[in-house]
C-alpha cells in the first residue's frame, strides 16, 4: 500500500515536469507573462486645446486674427455699434443743416433791415437779392419780400418756412394720402384746396415746386418698389389736383421725387419718421409767364 501510494505521487511529479518543460499554455503552475505597457500619447483628444507648455514656442510676429475664429455675437455687436454711430452723424448732419438754414434766415433779415435804413441803395447803386435770379415775366422780388408775403399765409396746421430765398410749405403725406399710396384721401383734397388758395393769394403767379419725401422705413404692402417712385408719384398726383382742381395752372409747377435723401429730422422715432413723410410745396421768387 505505502509503495503503490509513493509510486502514483512520483507519476504526478513527473507530468508535472513534463507540462513545465513543454511550455504548456495551460499550465496552472506557469507564471504569466507581464502585459506590454502603450506609452501614453501627449496629443490632446479634438477639441480639446494643449497645454502651453507643449506648445511649440514662436516668434514675436502677432499672427493676424481670423474673422472665422469671431463669434457671430461679437460681430452683431460691433455691426449694432457701428449702425449707432452713422445714426448720430446722421442726426448731426440734420442739426447742421438746420443750423445752417436759421443762419441764412438771420442774415436775409439783416440784409433786408440794412436795405431799409439805407433807403434801398448802397454806395448810389441799387441793391438786389444776389441769390435771385431776374424772374421770367415781372419785376424782381427780393428774399425780403418773400419773407415779408410768407407772414400773410393763414395755413393752420401747416408749417411755412423761409428757406434762402424760397418759401417751403410742408404738408404731412399721413394727411394727405393713404399709407404707402398715392391716393388723395378727402381731407387731402381739402387741405390741397385750402394751400393753394393761400398761395395763389400771397404769390400769384410765382413758381412753385412739388417736392415729395418719404423716411427710411421699408416700404410695406405698396406697389411701389422704391421710395423714390412712391414719392414721385405722390408729386404727380398733388401735380393732377392742383391743375385740374385749383387755380394753378401747369406752367408754374414742376415736380421732384426726393424719397428719403432729405429728412428734416432724424428718422429714429416714429414721430421723426411721420414728420419726415411730406410734401413740400416751394414757393420761388421767380414768375411764371402770365396765361
């Protein structure tokens, strides 16, 4: 018994020994080989920016910005202030031409009061508006005498300026026609009416322009394409009543289609803009030939 035991222990040595020699892969006893080590990558993952201190050092040239690496935010921005500040040169510009216009209003005034202290003569010679061209039919008036007429227009609700050596008549485009049209609404035929008599009282016979101005507002839900069009048609439909329902006669007038080139005030308020919509009738020094 005690040697078949020693026998069956020795038979399992040796197939051990065997296994261990042969290089077995399934030797329990076998030790397993360390796992190879991948060196870790120092490249960032996309996306993901290096850092500094891996980054391959430059020169002292700035390389120029890329306007693809700008944020649309940051360009909105700078697109909303740019629209700000041609806004306010805008607004300036307006300022200055108002300015400009008091400052040729003093000086006809000063001119004029010059004139009368001297008895219309300077230096023994007469003394004539330089700015006024003889008229066509009809002796010279003088920016003096059309200031002084403009004081006998009786327009409520209409704004008369002097302008120079021209009267200015602006009447509102809202009162005067349907919005984005150039039709006549009711009460623009009357207030038509109603200005022309007056001019036609104080300067009979004198040249007038149909001058039509729109703001800077996009044109909604109207035929026309351009604000340019709208208003000369505007100044052709004031034109039509004028000649077929007053006592101007076509000779005196002519038209211009200014659109939005020319606003009064700035377009940034909504009551800027409805001021801006107008028709301006010019009233000139000179006289139409006599019919």
């Amino acid at each position: 018994m005690r040697l078949r035991f020693s026998l069956h222990l020795a038979s399992v040595w040796c197939a051990i020994m065997v296994a261990a020699a042969a290089g077995c892969a399934h030797n329990p006893f076998r030790t397993a080989a360390p796992a190879q080590v991948t060196p870790a990558s120092l490249e960032p993952p996309p996306g993901v920016a290096a850092p500094a201190h891996t980054l391959p050092s430059v020169g002292t040239t700035a390389t120029p910005p890329s306007y693809a690496d700008v944020d649309g935010r940051q360009l909105a921005a700078a697109l909303s202030r740019s629209n700000q500040e041609t806004q306010l040169m805008q607004d300036e510009i307006t300022a200055l031409r108002e300015q400009l216009a008091s400052t040729s209003t003093q000086l006809a005034q000063t001119r004029a009061a010059s004139l009368a202290a001297s008895g219309g003569t300077r230096t023994g010679r007469p003394v004539t508006d330089a700015a006024v061209a003889p008229p066509a039919a009809g002796g010279p008036v003088t920016a003096a005498t059309m200031q002084s007429a403009m004081a006998q227009l009786a327009l409520p609700g209409v704004d008369a300026r002097f302008d120079g050596s021209v009267v200015r008549i602006d009447i509102p485009a809202d009162r005067l026609f349907e919005d984005g049209t150039a039709n006549l609404l009711p009460g623009g035929a009357a207030a038509l009416t109603q200005v022309a008599g007056e001019v036609e009282r104080v300067f009979p016979g004198h040249f007038i322009g149909i001058e039509g101005h729109l703001d800077t507002e996009p044109l909604q839900s109207s035929s026309w394409t351009s604000p340019h069009q709208l208003t000369a048609a505007r100044s052709a439909a004031v034109f039509d009543f004028l000649t077929t329902r007053t006592k101007v006669h076509e000779g005196q007038l002519f038209l211009v289609a200014h659109g939005a080139n020319h606003p009064v005030v700035s377009n940034a308020t909504a009551a800027g803009r409805s001021r801006n919509r107008r028709v301006e009738l010019v009233v000139y020094p000179e006289r139409a030939a006599a019919k």
